[in-house]
C-alpha cells in the first residue's frame, strides 16, 4: 500500500515489502530479507514522469519523492481547467445528509449550530464531487409535548389565528411556560394537554392548525440562521415519517426482530446492553420508531445510497443500535458484503464555554443560535472600531461597511472554530479569541482570500493570459509542499 509519508522522508512510502516478505516464510525464496524485497520493488518500478526519485529505506520501506514539475503542472492544468476537473469520482449518485435538525420550541443549543456547520461542509464536498445531495432537516416537530403547547396557545392567545408570530414571541419562554403549567398538578391543565395530543393525532382541523402555526414560528427563526450562515436544508421533520411507521415495524416484525420486553416493543442488536424500544408502554412511537421509518422511506423512496447523520456524540449509541436493526432486516448490507447502500454517524464533541461546562451566552441560561450569531458578530464590531480609531486606513468605512464585515468576520469565526477542531473532542469557545488575526484563524484566512483577490483584480485581463504562458515552478520549498497539498484533495 502507498501511504502519505511523514514530511521530511518522502512524499510516499510502500511498505509491502515486510508483508510480503512475512507471507514468504517457509517457502524457498530468494529473497533473505524484507529489505531485499524492498530492493526488488525498487529495481522494478516503471519509469514515470510522476516519480522523482525513489529509494529504500530501513527494513525495506519504499520511500517515493513525487516530481515537482509533475506537480506544478497539475496545479497549471487546474488554472486552465477550473477546480472543477478536481472533483474525485465517488461510486454514489444520491447521499442524504441529515443535519441541524433542531426541536421545534425546545432550546436549540450550540450542538445544533455544530451540526449545522459540519453537515453543510461535508454537503458542499460531496456536492462538489457531483453527487446529489438531499440535505435534510430532520426537525423534531412531533410527540407528546404538542399538546400542552397547544393547549397554552389556546389559552393564552384566544385569538391565536390572527396573531402574527411576532405576538406569541419568544418560543422558548413559550415552552417553559407551557411545561411549568403542566406541571402544576392543580391547574387541571395536565388533562387538557392529554385530551389535545389525542386530537392532534386524530387529525382534528383547530389542532392541525395549531400545530403548524408554532411550527411555523420556529421555523422562521431557524430560517433566518440558515440564511445568515448561507446553509440550505429541506425539512422533512418527525411527523412526516409518522405514518409509515406501522409498515415499517410491521416488516421488522414479520422478520421476527421486534420483541416484547415488559410490556414495550423492542429490538435486541448485537453488542448492546439495553435494546432498542420502537413501542412504548403505552403504545407510542418514539425517536427510534421514526428513525427505522425514515430510515425506511430514504432508501425505499428517496433511494438514497449514503445516509449521513450528524449529531453530537451522545447519540452514537441510538445511530448503532438503528443501523445494526437495519442490517438485521436487510436493509444494509453485511459490512463485509458489498458497501452500498450505506449508513454512517458523524458525530461530534460538545462545545464548552471558558468555565469549562457547557457553552452558554452571557444573557440566557440556553444559548439561542441567533444569540450566538449576534454575539460573535458584535464582538468583531467592537474589535474592528477598536482598530479603526487606531488605523488611518480604514478610518473611511461606512456604517454599512463596518456592518457586513462584523458579519462576515463573526460568522467566519464561528464556522471556522467548528471545522479547525478536532470533530470528536470538547472545545472551548472563546469570543475573546475568535477575531485572532495571527495563524490559525477565521479572519487570517479571510484576510488572505482578500488579499489573493486584489491581486487578481489588479492583473485584470492578464490573468487569462497568466494562466496559460506563465509556468508555475516552486522556488521556496513552502511552496512545493502548498502544491503537494492541494493536489492531495481527491485522495
Ligand atoms: N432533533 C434531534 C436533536 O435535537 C436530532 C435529530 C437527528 N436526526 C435524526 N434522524 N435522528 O437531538
């Protein structure tokens, strides 16, 4: 196998030799030592404008320097091209990425904003590579809980129809009062809240309407962070898997894997403690039942071919106790079988604030994702006038200017955090550290887009020409490795 080499040996390094050379054991060879093998695999190489210079080293690795012409010219031939020759091939049509999938009225915390952003940018390269991308806002906008909100919108704003979202405000006021409601035994509001998810359910036209108004009101306010953050998603949330749930768990039952356990529905994986429950006690579907449905109609209908989730690391379980259901049904192919169609969980760390728990505003106990939005982008303002008294330069900037690149700095710098981050561990936010304009940072790339642009502006109409006469050699050995790295991206 080739292996990208540790920098400073090679570019590449084969290390077949020692395998080989441990197969051989036994049997009359030639060959006294891995090392020998490794000479052999040396001496044979076919000549190739790719190869530089090739060696062996220590107990028989095959160490491989790549050409530098070599690589310069793919980096022409991408100028010449477009990025868009650079696209790997991928043996997948149709992927579906499920990501940002907030609760409807629940507190949308920092984890949602992660999925958000992983998703998107794992989305925007299988795009890239021509693959058809359904991004999917699993939204949780069905269960128990609609009841009592719509109970409260009932009793709180008697005229709830003609009310614009503005009035009914902040949702999530709204819900924790719904729930302290709900909880006052005396209020008799328990009952009610009952009583509505049974005509929710049943279809009832006023319960219908209500329901899709306060998911209309969250919406709008996911809406205007996906636009902010320049994400696309399409919502198919939980209720939309709800009917296809008996026919799905009636499939999983006929094949004998749904089984009863104290008086729920549950299916038993492999390697797992506790097991899947699809059927509540009390003869509910849950968050595992739709996930089977979803899961179900994606292949079935959708005929997705790679389903992506993204989520924090606490439902890493759930995903492998639903992928391995789906195995077991023959949904999913043995993993040693052939690989598609296939399922996969990315999962992520959580994001800490500087105390070191959870991440928090200052002004909330949950931290709204406009919120967070807001705050990053206020911080750079106030970090950029800072400058702006200190710097001539760009003393001259409007209102307007001094604005749209808060935001872009802001939001650049809450992405940015998310993706230079180790995916799996904690991390620590810091507004404080965002606008850092050393190294590894938002605005140092910012800076440096910016700057290759004024350069490209000002070579105006030569650039065509650039592109194709100017021949691109390395001369500072940073630049080879640049080279290197960006004709890296297919693999
Ligand atoms: N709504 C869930 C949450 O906030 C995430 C949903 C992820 N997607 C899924 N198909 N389960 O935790």
């Amino acid at each position: 196998m080739l292996q990208i080499s540790k920098p400073g040996f090679a570019d590449y390094q084969c290390n077949n030799a020692m395998s080989l050379f441990s197969s051989l054991q036994g049997s009359a060879t030639n060959f006294r030592n891995p090392r020998t093998i490794g000479q052999a695999i040396l001496n044979n190489l076919p000549a190739s404008d790719i190869v530089e210079s090739a060696s062996v080293a220590g107990p028989g690795y095959v160490n491989i320097v790549i050409s530098s012409d070599w690589i310069a010219q793919r980096i022409q031939d991408m100028l010449i091209y477009g990025i868009k020759t650079w696209a790997p091939t991928l043996p997948v049509k149709r992927a579906l990425f499920d990501f940002s999938s907030p609760n409807i009225a629940k507190e949308m915390h920092v984890g949602h904003i992660r999925s958000t952003i992983l998703g998107d940018t794992l989305a925007r390269m299988f795009e890239f590579a021509n693959i058809e991308v359904l991004r999917r806002n699993h939204v949780g906008d069905w269960g128990t809980q609609f009841g009592m909100l719509i109970e409260y919108l009932f009793e709180q704003f008697p005229n709830w129809e003609e009310a614009g979202n503005q009035a009914i405000g902040d949702l999530q006021s709204f819900y924790k009062a719904s729930q302290a409601k709900f909880e006052d035994e005396g209020s008799g509001f328990k009952a009610k809240a009952q009583q509505a998810v049974v005509r929710l359910q049943q279809g009832e036209e006023r319960y219908q309407a209500a329901w899709k108004k306060i998911c209309q009101i969250s919406r709008t306010e996911f809406e205007s962070v996906y636009k902010r953050l320049g994400v696309e998603l399409e919502e198919k949330g939980e209720r939309f898997y709800n009917p296809y749930i008996p026919l799905v768990l009636e499939e999983l039952t006929n094949k004998g894997l749904v089984k009863d356990d104290k008086g729920a529905r549950v299916i038993f994986t492999e390697g797992q403690r506790s097991p899947l429950i699809v059927v509540k006690r009390d003869g509910g579907f849950n968050y595992a039942s739709t996930d089977l449905a979803a899961l179900w109609y994606q292949f079935n209908v959708e005929k997705a071919e790679w389903i992506v989730y993204l989520t924090d690391v606490g439902q890493k379980q759930h995903f492998h106790k639903i992928f391995s259901a789906a195995t077991m049904t023959g949904w999913l192919p043995d993993e040693n079988e052939q690989r598609y169609p296939k399922t996969t969980h990315v999962g992520f760390g959580l994001v800490l604030g500087l105390d070191g728990t959870r991440f928090r505003t200052r002004c909330s106990e949950v931290v709204r994702l406009v919120d967070l939005l807001d705050e990053a982008k206020s911080k750079c303002k106030a970090q950029l006038i800072e400058h702006l008294t200190e710097n001539e330069k760009i003393a001259g900037w409007t209102d307007d200017e001094l604005d749209r690149i808060s935001e872009a700095i802001g939001l650049g710098a809450v992405k940015y955090a998310d993706l230079k981050n180790n995916r799996l561990t904690n991390y620590t936010f810091s507004f404080e550290k965002m606008p850092s304009d050393k190294g590894n940072s938002a605005v140092y790339l910012q800076y440096a887009h910016a700057r290759i642009c004024s350069i490209i502006q000002k070579a105006n109409k030569d650039i065509e020409e650039l592109k194709t006469k100017a021949a691109i050699t390395f001369v500072h050995a940073d630049e080879r490795a640049l080279g290197l790295h960006l004709i890296r991206f297919q693999e």
